[in-house]
C-alpha cells in the first residue's frame, strides 16, 4: 500500500485549496533537527540520525499543520467580520484542532519573535540615528574600504 497517495488524498479532502508545491526550506528544517538531535560522536553511541526521508515527510506534516491551523483560523476570521487573520485567531484555532495545550508556548514565542523584531527595527534606524547624508556615509564607506586595502596589500 502506498501511504503516499493515501496522505495526499486526505490532505486534499482537509484542505482543498492547497497547493502541492508547498514546502519548507530543506537546510532550515535539518538546522531545527540538528538543534533537537544530540550531537553525533563516538562518545555518544546512543546518538541518533535522521534520514532524508524522515526529515521529508516530517516537512510535508509541518506543511500540513501549518495548512489545517491557518485554515482553521481563517474560519474563525471570519466569523468574527474580520479582513485580517491576528494571534488571537491563531490561538483560537490551535485549541479548537485540539492543541490548546501548546498556546502558552506558541504565546512565548511570538513574544520572543515581536523582541526580535524590536532589536532589528533599532538597527535599521542607525542610519537615522547617525545624522549623516547618504552621501557622507557613502563617502565615509570608501575611506574604510580605502584603509583597510592599504593595510592588506
């Protein structure tokens, strides 16, 4: 039996608008295993591997999740006469699909992201901090391009 063709008949009936050239980045999502994973030595026999298949079809449930809450949320969007899908309906989602008990966690980490975002938000502005013309940061750009060309050669 091909559990293939029987996984994408069933995400088909769950969510009939999804497209099949949907997926994740690959290398982030062996990044987020290897994270997980211990680390692989021969001090440590009891490390585990994780095949390119696995981390497929891993991909594919990610996609998967990711199709049935989005869908779930976009229900309880509307619903409620809103243009914008917020957090608020995310969660909702998650605890009707039987999830609740991940909230709190998928809470922290959209409070960790918004932090994140704060930091490189700040970063962004240095230009507007440094009070200079783009023309005097560019010309003080070359200067150090200069410098630091002479130092090399």
């Amino acid at each position: 039996m091909n559990h293939r063709n029987n996984m994408d008949s069933s995400v088909t009936e769950l969510c009939p608008h999804r497209s099949d050239d949907l997926s994740l980045p690959k290398a982030t999502v062996q990044k987020i295993i290897l994270e997980i994973l211990p680390p692989n030595s021969p001090l440590n026999p009891t490390s585990v591997a994780f095949s390119k298949d696995a981390r497929d079809l891993l991909i594919e449930c990610c996609v998967e999740f990711i199709t049935l809450v989005s869908s779930e949320a976009n229900e309880i969007s509307e619903k409620e006469a809103k243009k914008t899908i917020a957090c608020d309906h995310i969660t909702k989602a998650l605890e009707q699909l039987g999830f609740g008990e991940y909230v709190s966690q998928v809470l922290a980490a959209a409070n960790e992201h918004k932090e994140v975002q704060k930091g490189r938000e700040k970063k962004a502005n240095k230009f507007e901090q440094s009070g200079m013309s783009l023309e005097e940061l560019e010309r003080l750009q070359q200067e150090q391009f200069a410098q630091a060309a002479a130092r090399h050669t």
